[in-house]
C-alpha cells in the first residue's frame, strides 16, 4: 500500500466506507514502519502521524465519519461515494493549508 494507491482508490470511488480508507492508510503506515524501523526518522515520522490521524483528526470528524459508516447498502451508492471522497479530499486540504501535516508528509515521501 503506498500514497499513490490509495489517491487512485479515491478518485475510482473505490472507498464505501471511511474505515476502509483508514485500513489502507493504517496499512501504509505499518509498511512504512516495516520498511524503515520503528527507530528510523520515517519510523517516528509515520507513528506520529498516526497519532495524529487517530488521536485528533478522527475525533474531530468523528460525527461526519459515522454519517457514512452508518449507511445502509441501498445508501451506499455513487452520490455517497462521491460525498466521502469530497470529505476525504477537503480533510486534507484543510489540514495541509494548515501546514499540521505538510513537513510530515513531505519527511514520509521524499526522504
């Protein structure tokens, strides 16, 4: 699982649900880890960022995380998943205008 895997996954639509784009970026956080050490820069790059996604993005938008997870099969449709994707793309957007996860990312990616 890399960055460019899950961008692709979002723009095919191919996420339902929010906890299966959390999967994925969980899993790309644990091949990271995997790959570099757990004691390497990335390693400690990555497990912060984690952090982060779990300790305070995901409680701040926990309320809009339920509104898709608690669709029924018949509601999961292409509107919605558009409507996930459109959160997904806007989350990020926010947090890196905010500059909260920028030079994580860009250690993660580039070094």
């Amino acid at each position: 699982m890399d960055l460019t895997m899950i961008r692709n996954k979002l723009d095919n639509g191919e996420y339902f649900s929010y906890d299966f784009f959390e999967q994925d970026l969980l899993l790309l956080f644990k091949n990271a880890i995997t790959y570099c050490g757990a004691d390497s820069d990335v390693g400690r790059a990555v497990k912060e960022l984690e952090t982060y996604l779990m300790d305070i993005l995901k409680p701040i938008y926990q309320s809009t995380i339920d509104l898709f997870n608690n669709m029924t099969d018949t509601d999961k449709n292409e509107r919605n998943s558009a409507s996930l994707q459109y959160f997904i793309e806007r989350l990020h957007e926010k947090e890196t205008m905010n500059g909260q996860i920028r030079e994580i990312l860009y250690d993660i990616i580039y070094n």
